[in-house]
C-alpha cells in the first residue's frame, strides 16, 4: 500500500474517534461540579434498571476461593485503598457517606482509553451479615445524590453483589462470588464495552488472590521480627 494513503487512513480514523468523543461529551456533559449532601437527605437505589436499554447493560461474574478468614477477605472489599489495588480500571475510589459502618455511598472513577471520557459512578454498598455466617454487600447506584463531574460520563450499577461464604471444611478459606450489572453511560461502540468487560471479574479475583497473599506474608514477616531491645535511659 502506498505510505500516503497509510497516513490518510491513520489521520481519518483519529479524526472518527475523536468525533465520537465529542459526540459522547456533548450527550453526557455535566453542567454541575462536585456536591456535598445533608446528612438527613433520602438516597433512593435502583434496584430494577435492568429491565430497560438491555443493551446498554454488561454483566460480569465469577467466583473463586480465597486463602484467608472471611473478615480479611472483606476488607479487601470496603478499604479504599485495598479496593483501588485490586479492581481493573478503578483510578480513584473514596466514602461520599458513611450512613452507618454498613451501609454507606461510595464514588468510584473508572479510566478509559483516549480519546473516550472517563466514568464515574455514585451508589450505595450495603454489606449485611446471616445466619450462617456468610457476608453480602449489595451494590446500587444512587440515582438522587446531587454529585456531578464535568470531564466525566456517569455511569450506573444495578442488582450487583459480593458474596463471601466460609469453606465448611477449613474456617481460614473463604468462597468468593461477584457479580456486576453494569451500564457505562453515554456512548460506547460495542468493541470498546467488551474489551474492558470481557475478563473484569477474573483479573478483579486473581489480583484478590494476589494482594491477600502478599497482606499475609507481611503479616507473618512483621510477626517473626525480633523484640526491639528497650532503649535505655539517658543520663
């Protein structure tokens, strides 16, 4: 092929995704900055959205065994910063509102490839206990809380969960199973969606793996460190 018509090609499709670009940002562009809530504002869920735009909406699940206690395990999944390690994508992560130790709205930054706009989602995690010991936190997106970003596209979660479950035959394994219903909002080709869908929740799990055996093997090193000496005083 003749190298001219190489640029051309390259230089005509930067021109098509960046139209798409700003196709997407004039759909979605938020005319708010970023909010604060009072404490005594009603957060209203969506719990039934799926039943709309189907085809807007990705659900990704999978399951595995983690080596820990089902305690550690959840941290993983309600520290900020353990979260942000661990999850594909998710640039930035932060508490909008703690209602109570469990149930609280939560923020998370999604990043996109150039020369599409990031995503942002606001929803509410509820983690609840039963009797058999076993942990759901229940994820909804937020569709009243009065958060807006203006270089992002809002993005929702519906009928999503994390379900930890004690091994019955070894009390330090822990049964994992997630599963998001994700819309990304805005515009999207169909290519783009699939490529950062495809195999979220098995990298999610295998760096869940990974960084609760890394918190273990610190554990256990800090653990087989001598006592310090006591210093003695000075005269």
């Amino acid at each position: 092929m003749n190298p001219s018509f190489k640029i051309l090609g390259s230089f005509l499709i930067s021109i098509f995704l960046l139209n798409l670009s700003i196709f997407a940002h004039a759909v979605d562009k938020s005319t708010d900055d970023s909010q604060q809530t009072s404490d005594k504002m009603t957060f209203s869920t969506t719990t039934d959205n799926l039943e709309d735009d189907q085809e807007d909406w990705v659900t990704m699940e999978d399951k595995t065994v983690i080596d820990a206690p089902i305690e550690m395990v959840s941290l993983f999944f309600t520290d900020v910063r353990k979260t942000i390690t661990m999850t594909p994508g998710l640039k930035n992560k932060k508490i909008l509102e703690s209602i109570s130790e469990q149930n609280r709205i939560d923020y998370d930054h999604y990043e996109l490839m150039w020369p599409f706009q990031d995503r942002f989602m606001i929803y509410r995690a509820i983690k609840e206990f039963n009797e058999k010991g076993q942990i759901l936190i229940k994820i909804n997106s937020v569709d009243n809380y009065p958060y807006q970003e203006r270089d992002k596209v809002r993005g929702y979660i519906d009928n999503s969960s994390v379900l930890l479950k004690t091994s019955k035959k070894n009390p330090f394994k822990t049964f994992v199973k997630i599963k998001m219903n994700i819309s990304p909002g805005g515009w999207l080709p169909k290519w783009l969606v699939k490529f950062h869908t495809d195999s979220w929740a098995k990298e999610l799990l295998k760096n869940l793996r990974e960084d609760v055996k890394a918190y273990l093997d610190e554990q256990k090193s800090l653990k087989s460190l001598p006592p310090k000496e006591p210093q003695s005083a000075i005269e």
